[in-house]
C-alpha cells in the first residue's frame, strides 16, 4: 500500500486541481466524509478514475465487472449477508487462488472470512467503482436477491406474511358467517337485518369515538414543541450518520427530474446521503430519464430483478439488502420533502426511546387547490398526517405508517424482516408489525408534499389498493387475535381493529346506510322500522348527524392548522368524498378475493402545478 | 410527537386542594340551599317542565317524545336520574366547575378579585336560580366561560387546538342556550380586533370555525324534529317565560358596568368584546330568546372578570369588590327568594292522588297541564295529545280510559269536559280548580286534601 495521500496523488495525477482538493478537505472537516466520497459527490472527479487511484494506492489491479467476469457460484458460496456486509464479491476461483472484487480496502475481518469460506486458497483483491461492485452482487446473486425480497418475510414468519390472505380458520369463519346470514335471510329477513344492524350501528359508534378521540388528541399535539429550526443548526454534521434514501419508481419518467431536484436540495451533507434509485426491469423509459437528469455521485442505481409480485415493498426489501446508511426514507417519485426532514428524523431518534424504530413524516399535496379531487384529498391527509397519526402516537396506539416519508432505523427493519411483498400497503402493515414486536413509531413535524391524484379512476384505483392492504394488514394480525392483544395489550388491539380494521369496514358499510337514508327520507316508509328500534334509531341519527359534524369540524381544523383557509368550508364536502371511498372499497373487497398481491399503480405527472404552488 | 419535545410552558396555578376548597365553597351554599328549598317542597317550573319530559320518554321508550323542545342539553342529562335532586346536583357542579375556572384565571392574574365578582353574582337570591331553578343555565354559563378560556388561549398561542375547544364549547352552550351561537359570532366578529393584519380568508375560515358547531347543532335539532315530527323545529323557544329587561339587567350587574367604564377609559379595539355580550342580551331579549335575570347577572359578571384591566389601582380594585359585595346584600334584601306557591301544593297533592291510576288510563290534555306534570312522579297513568290513540279517546273517552282530568289552565279536551263530564263518567272529585271525572266501575282516586296548607279545601 502507497504511503502518499489520496488528495496529493490525485492532484499529481492531475486528475484534481489543488483548489479543488482544498475544497474538498474543507468539506471533510465539517461533515468528516471520506475524501474520495467527497470530490465524487462535489463532482471533482469520475467514479472510474477514483476506483484506478484507489487500486494504485492500495497495491491492488483494477478490474471492471461485466458478465463475464463473474462466476455466480463461486460467487454464490460467499453468503449474500456476508457479501452486502463487507462489501465484496468472489468472482472467479481456479482452485489455487480466489479472485475478489472490492470497492474499499480489504480489511483482516475480510480476509478472515474469506478464509472460513474458501479453505486453503490464496486471495487475489481487486478494486471496481461502488457501482460496478453493486452491479457484481446483483449478477451473483440475482436469484438470492429476488428470493429475499419476495419471501424474506414469510420464511422468517410465516404468520406475519399476507402470502396467506385467509388462513383455514379465517375461511370457516367466514364461510359460517355468509351460511348463517343466508340461513337467517331465508327464515326470519328482519330479525337477520335487525341482528345485523345492532352491531354495525355500535361498531359505526365506537369509531367515530375512536377517531374523535383520536383526532383531538392529535390537535392537542400541537401544543407540545417540536424540533425547532434552531435545534437542527445546532447538529455537528460530523456527527450525522450515512442515511439511505431508497426511491422505488415505476413508469416515473416524468416526474424523476423533479425528485432529483428536491433530494438534491435536502439540508444533509450530501456526501452522507446513500440515494438508492429502485427500477423494475421492464422500464428502461424511467431509468434513462434518470441518467438524463444527471443524478449526483451519491446515487445509486438499482434494477429490481422481476418476479412476481411486481410490487412497491418488493423492490423496497431489494434497496434494503443494499443500503449502507444506518438510517434509511422511502420516498415516492413525485415527493418533495422539506429540506430539513432527515435532520429533524436523525433528532428524533436521537432524543427518542431506545425501541423506537421510525418516524413518520407529515404527507400533504402541492397541488391542493388543482380540483375538487386534490383539495378532498388535501382535507384527508391534513386529517390523517397532523392530527390523526401524531394522536396515535400521544396515545401509544399501533401507527399504520404512510406510503412515504418513513425514516427507520435500517438495521431494526431488516431485523423485523423488511417490508411484506405481498401487502399492497405494507406500510400500514410495517408499522403494525412494529408495534407487535415492542417497536415504537413517533412523528416528526416535517412534511413531504406530494401530488394528489386529480382524477377519479385513478383515485379509485389508488384507494382500492390502499383499502385493501389494510384489509390485508386486518386479516394478518388477526389470525391469532389472543397472541396479538397478549403481546401489544387491549388498548393497542382495539385501537388496530378500529383504525385498520374499522376503516374499510366503515366504508363498505356506508352507502348502505346511505341507500337506508335516503329510501326513509323520500318514501317515509314503516318498512325500515322493525330494524330500527328505538334505541338503534338513536345510535343511527348521532352517527349521522353528530358523528359526522364531528368528523368535519376536526377536519376543519387540519386545514386550518395548515392555513388552507379556502378548504375549511369545503370540509362540509366531505360525505360526498366518502363515497368515492365506497367506490374504492367494494373494488378492494372483489380484488382481495381475485387478485390479492395485485399493485394498482397510481398515475403520477398528471398535475399541472408545481412542487412549489 | 416522538422525544423532540421539551417540556411545555408551566402556568402559574393554584394547588389543587385550594382551589377544590374554594370552588366547593362556591357552590355548596347553593347546593344545599336549593335542596333545602327542593325538601319543603319547591320545584321550579323549569325544572318541573325538564323532569315531566323526561318522564314521558322514559315511560313510552321513545327519546322522541321529549318533544323536540329546546334546549334538548338539560333533558339528555337527566334521563338516568329523572329526580329535581340530579338537576340541583347538576347545577351546583356546573357552579364548582365555573368557580374553578375563575380560580385558575385569579391564581394566572394573582389577584382574587375575579373570584369575589364571581361570587358576587352567585352567592344571592338570584345566583340561587341558577341551581334551585334552572341548572341548564348554570350548564350554559360554564360552557360559554370554558369556550371563552380556550378562545382566549387560540388567540394568545395560535394553536388550533384551542380552537377546536373553543367551538366544541361554544357547541355545548348551544345546546343550553340559543347564545351560545350568537356568542360564536360575536367572538368570530371581534377577531379582527384581535389580529389587526388578518386578511380576509383566514378571517372567512375562524369565522366558520367559531360559528360550525352551533350551525351543526341547529341542523341536527332541525333534522331530528322533521323525522320524528315531520315538521322541522325552530330551536329557540327557550324554557324562562320571559328575560328581563335593560333596567333591570343594570341595576344588578354593577360589577361589569363599572369594568365597562374602566375599560372605556382604556379606549382598545378589544373593548367592544367587552360591549357586545349585552348587546347581545338585549338584541336576545327582543327575538324571543329568553333568560333569566341570573343568567344575564352571572354572563355580564363573567365578561367582567375577563375585561378586568390589569393596571386598576388599589382603589379601583376596592370599588370593584365593593360593588360585587353590596350588589350581593341588596340582592338579599330585594329579590324573593324561590318559595312554594299554594297553586304547587295543590297541583302536587292532585299529581300525588292520580300516581297510583293505571298506565294510560287517565285523559289529559298535556298542552293544558303543565302544573300538574311538573309534580306527577311517573307519566305511566296518563294518555295525552303525544300518544297514539289520544284522538281515538278524545272521541270515545269511555271506551279507552277510565277518568279524565281538567286542569285550571285550561280546558283543552275539546269535550265541554269543564262544563259537564264525559258521557259514561261522572265527577270523582272536583278540588283545586282540578275535576276529576271517573268512569263508574273504576277504582276512586281519592285526593288528600289534608294535604294543602290552607283551612279550607279550594272550591271552584
């Protein structure tokens, strides 16, 4: 190994100027990167010809990986773990000597494993750019990679997986409940309904006091004081962790551009950032979009192997196998989170319990005020992600997490065993499974603003799927109802059937109740009376009346917390809003049955205002 | 929010213990002087009016036939104890909580003078109304404060969530009073005061916050007398028959006039908010939304404390407390104190006499009979104009009931029934301006005329 110093040899080698050296060596001294890292990400220098100064200095050849180079089962006998963890791939062995390819120095801990894999043989390093290094493990490993991203989870535990969408006990209660509603249909129609009508009312009722309660708690959140602008200039960068950006993007070629933008304009030292850009093989349209919006040095690249299903957590466990930050964001294509998230998610989880695996970003729309559709959903996500989440977390109740934003602590998620493939919100689900294994999920005042869906069937669509990951997510943890209320309590039980369970279950419900209404209201018929007896009809009319006034006025309030003022009436909208919920949840009810793992993509790119309207 | 979080504000706060101590000082001369008053006998028409309709629903199962009479707040709190001892018991805790709340506001303002206005208005003939006669009132006032406390707290911190509890309050004190909404707006109309630069779409939004409860509440109330009655209700009947008038509001709240001139003298945008609440009674006053002269007393007394300028000096502070003082004593001299009239001795012995009739076995014409229902321990005996099969009586009285009951407040049976009896009955016993007519064959309800506290039964 050369005793010259990297900066000096490359400045030697004139492949950096001095000046830019000295920029270089300033940079370090404020976040205390790597230097070759640091003129990557300033741009000072190629990949390529860092990795040959590197090889120089280190007294090891270059190589370049391509194909051929790799031998996956000699490859495939240096176990993936051990591979993603020192970050180096056997490539060839004749017998004598093993061939391996590093992006870093080898280290003893290295060689020693080395040695326990391949007894006897000499170890001949060489050095690749990290990118070339990434691209040898996926060809050695392809099948292993697509293996553990698919069913890592459900090997791990099987109980937690929705690879099972209904267990034999699910089924049988199921089949005996629709057995037992036709029977009682055939022989006594009103009782049945009546029946049927006692505990929908009183599940109706219990959720509107769970989400009030809920709901208010949240708004009270507010007043306790959250990370302050001050707090996070306090931060030695030096400090900050590497964090992983994982970014899984599919037929995203129109907004990729803009995302790049905002992941480039976060308050992170860059050289700390580890953005891994997830692309499915049949997309080759979004990856050149991405190398056309000239990505920086601290993006990584990543082409998810197919194999079904095709699904948002899959590529998700792919970039999880891959990251190297020991904290770790999912982001959609379309977000635009706030500069400071990922400083105030390091914060939190510095001052936060030892147990506390992630923290939530606030979600919200940039293009609110585009139509009817975007400013409903403005309304709902201003519920859900400022007052409803922070007052599940004031509560110490289950989170269901968002589709984005999510900071987690990335070696307590792999050992929680990742994202579940088969879950179409295996957000919802991860924070669930969090929480049943003694992890805490907190919220972070910060937001990513996304784009709303404009337009209904794609709204439909998206909805249907996320209806129907929570029915998912409802028929997971409910499999063994006891074992889940022994390990997270009663409180954190009831209030997971509520919300997860209760949320799709409302919505199927609804437009009967609607129909019910409306028949009374125009036809004043007796006919209904027999179902609702008086103390039902009364339950009825306060779900009605004031559960809903109740629903909108809090409503009111996310909006108005967020100084949207022009959405506070529109609130009044919101019954009508639900519907389209209905909508989506009786297609989430025929696809459960029909195509459970199906991923509904959401169309994103379709607004026409900007991150910054 | 997960740890980032330091720990919040401390507010200066008296120890629990005084201020517990304080508050029950408040309201226990209250409390006990109302159950004193509800033991010899009074029960005021309010609460007599409150308890027969609670009785009524209780009786038939049907919360509909509380009538869709407004405010519905007092009614719901009485269903699982229909008794005058809860609603005194109601008011009174109504009191303690309103007296805790100036407490909290005396300890933030170091200064005890909050809590003598307060007691002031509450410890005379006329904040004994507010227990002994009417509690929904009581329930209203602490609604209003509390809603006032939090829109305090949105306008001093901006924090929403104080306005949600501001709205959530003011939609309480709706449900006790029509108000309530007109205090929602004039807290939406003073915002501008308050926020000098706000523009007009933030101003639109809180306005809408402020007034959505009160609205939601009057659409609810509207909705519901439409599907059970088929007519929608106009909730602003109030249950005091009439409100008192301007002079009769200011001789009893020199407290908050003399903080009205104080504030004057202070000339701020903010004054008007002291300005408005009595705008607001008398504009109340002539649209029919009635209250009583504790009401008005304790509501202007409330916005007095809130108006109290912090710069008074010593001598301003004394004629302050004076005043709330010498306004209690002359009260005490002045205004009756809640008594028995002979007309409730007789209505109650009648109620008394009818109770052991069988269910639905005695006609009445409820709209002409309140006086009677206020006192009769269980509706079960009577068929009135809200049951079905009333019409079906009126017209064959013998064939469905076996006694009728005329009131002196009137006929209202539409069968000449004061002037001779129903054809099949004849007179039981006719006492009290009351006739009782029974069918022969049906077991006598004797009256105890002993009961009356006069020489002489009254004859017609």
């Amino acid at each position: 190994m050369s005793s010259i110093r990297l900066g000096d040899y490359l400045v030697q080698r004139e492949l950096i100027s001095s000046q830019q050296l000295a920029t270089a060596l300033h940079q370090q001294t404020r976040t205390g990167e790597r230097l070759g890292r640091l003129l990557l990400i300033l741009g000072f220098i190629r990949r390529l010809d860092l990795a040959q100064a590197l090889a120089t200095l280190w007294g090891y050849p270059f190589a370049t990986v391509d194909a051929k180079f790799v031998d996956p089962l000699v490859a495939q006998r240096f176990p993936l773990d051990a591979t993603l963890h020192h970050r180096a791939v056997p490539v060839r062995d004749d017998g004598h000597t093993v061939t391996v390819v590093v992006a870093d120095a080898p280290d003893q801990r290295l060689r020693e494993t080395l040695e326990i894999v391949y007894p006897g043989r000499n170890v001949e390093f060489r050095v690749t750019t990290e990118w070339d290094l990434d691209r040898a493990i996926a060809l050695a490993h392809r099948r292993k990679v697509v293996d553990t991203s698919i069913y890592g989870l459900y090997f791990r535990d099987q109980a937690e997986s929705a690879f099972t969408v209904f267990t034999l006990p699910q089924y049988l209660t199921f089949a005996v409940a629709c057995f037992a509603l036709l029977g009682g249909f055939y022989f006594a129609p009103l009782d049945t309904l009546l029946v049927l009508n006692v505990p929908i009312t009183a599940f109706f009722l219990l959720v509107v006091a769970f989400r009030t309660w809920v709901g208010v708690s949240g708004a009270s959140a507010e007043t306790a004081i959250s990370l302050t602008p001050e707090e996070l200039a306090a931060i030695d960068e030096r400090e900050l962790p590497v964090y992983s950006i994982l970014v899984p993007i599919y037929r995203e070629a129109a907004v990729i551009g803009t995302l790049l933008k905002s992941l480039r304009e976060l308050d992170y030292p860059a050289d700390k950032l580890d953005i891994l850009l997830l692309f499915e093989e049949d997309d080759p349209e979004t990856q050149a979009a991405a190398k056309a919006a000239a990505p920086g040095a601290n993006v990584r690249f990543f082409v998810v192997p197919s194999g079904d299903p095709q699904t948002k957590p899959k590529a998700c466990n792919v970039g999880l196998l891959f990251a190297q930050g020991e904290y770790l964001v999912i982001y959609d294509a379309e977000d635009q989170p706030e500069p400071d998230q990922l400083k105030k998610a390091y914060l939190a989880f510095q001052r936060g319990p030892e147990n506390l695996v992630c923290v939530q970003a606030a979600l919200n729309y940039y293009n609110w005020n585009e139509n009817f559709l975007t400013r409903m959903f403005t309304l709902e996500y201003s519920f859900w992600f400022d007052y409803l989440l922070p007052g599940l977390d004031m509560l110490r109740l289950p989170i269901p997490l968002g589709g984005t934003s999510n900071h987690f602590k990335a070696q307590v998620l792999r050992d929680l065993g990742g994202w579940d493939p088969f879950n179409v919100t295996e957000d919802a689900d991860l924070g669930i499974r969090a929480a049943m294994h003694g992890y805490r999920v907190g919220i972070i005042n910060s937001t990513t603003f996304e784009e709303a869906n404009k337009e209904v069937g794609n709204w439909i669509r998206q909805r249907s799927r996320w209806i129907k990951g929570y029915m998912q997510t409802a028929l997971v943890f409910s499999r063994d109802p006891m074992d889940l209320m022994r390990r997270v309590g009663l409180r954190q039980t009831l209030g997971f059937a509520l919300l997860i369970g209760g949320t799709p279950l409302i919505f199927l419900i609804q437009p009967v109740s609607i129909v019910l209404t409306v028949i009374w209201i125009v036809t004043r018929t007796g006919l209904l009376d027999p179902i609702f007896p008086p103390i039902v009809l009364y339950l009825s009319l306060f779900n009605l009346l004031i559960g809903n006034a109740l629903a909108i006025y809090i409503n009111m309030f996310a909006v108005f917390k967020r100084r949207l003022h022009v959405l506070v009436l529109f609130a009044l909208l919101n019954p009508f809003y639900w519907i389209l919920h209905s909508i989506a949840a009786y297609k989430a009810l025929g696809q459960l049955f029909t195509r459970p793992y199906y991923w509904e993509k959401t169309t994103h790119g379709l607004t026409r205002h900007g991150a910054s309207a | 929010m997960v740890s980032p979080v330091t720990a919040p504000r401390r507010r200066v706060v008296a120890p629990y213990w005084v201020r517990t101590l304080l508050a029950s000082a408040a309201a226990a001369p209250l409390l006990v002087a109302s159950l004193m008053l509800a033991q010899s006998g009074y029960l005021s028409d309010t609460h007599g009016a409150f308890l027969s309709r609670v009785l009524f629903a209780l009786d038939r199962g049907q919360l509909e036939l509380l009538g869709f009479e407004y405010p519905p707040l007092p009614f719901l709190m009485l269903l699982p104890w229909p008794t005058v001892t809860l609603a005194i018991i109601f008011g009174a805790l109504a009191i303690f909580s309103l007296a805790w709340l100036v407490l909290n506001d005396c300890t933030m303002r170091r200064s005890i003078l909050p809590f003598v206005l307060l007691l002031g208005a509450l410890w005379s003939p006329i904040g004994l109304h507010l227990v002994a006669s009417d509690f929904n009132e009581a329930v209203g006032l602490f609604a209003l404060y509390g809603g006032w406390r939090h829109y305090r707290r949105w306008w001093e911190t901006r924090k929403t969530i104080h306005g949600l509890y501001t709205g959530l309050w003011l939609g309480v004190a709706f449900y006790t009073s029509p108000l309530g909404l007109g205090l929602a707006l004039i807290a939406g109309a003073v915002l501008p005061l308050l926020f000098p630069r706000l523009q007009i779409p933030p101003f639109a939004s809180q306005l809408v916050l402020l007034v959505f409860p009160g609205i939601a509440a009057t659409a609810t109330w509207a909705y519901l007398s439409w599907v059970f009655t088929q007519r929608v209700a106009f909730p602003f009947a109030a249950w005091e028959p009439h409100s008192p008038g301007f002079v009769q509001i200011v001789s009893w709240t020199v407290p908050y006039l003399l903080v009205a001139f104080f504030s004057l003298l202070r000339p701020k945008a903010t004054t008007a908010g002291v300005l408005l609440p009595f705008v607001l009674l008398l504009g109340a006053n002539r649209v029919g939304w009635h209250f009583s002269l504790a009401f008005a007393v304790v509501l202007l007394t409330l916005v007095a404390i809130i108006a109290i300028p912090p710069d008074l000096d010593r001598s301003q502070r004394a004629l302050l407390g004076g005043a709330a003082v010498a306004q209690a004593l002359v009260a005490w001299v002045l205004v009756p104190w809640p008594h028995t009239t002979t007309e409730d001795i007789v209505s109650r012995t009648v109620a008394t006499a009818l109770a052991p009739a069988p269910a639905r076995s005695i006609l009445l014409d409820d709209r002409y009979a309140t006086r009677l229902l206020k006192w009769a321990p269980s509706l079960a005996p009577y068929l009135t104009t809200r049951d079905t099969g009333f019409e079906v009586a009126l017209a064959e009285p013998r064939a469905v009931v076996d006694y009728v009951v005329v009131t002196p407040d009137g006929d209202g049976l539409s069968l000449d029934a004061d002037v001779r009896p129903p054809a099949g009955f004849q007179v039981d016993w006719n006492w009290g301006g009351y006739i009782l007519y029974r069918r022969p064959g049906a077991p006598r309800l004797p009256v105890r005329f002993d009961r009356l506290l006069v020489d002489q039964p009254v004859q017609p």
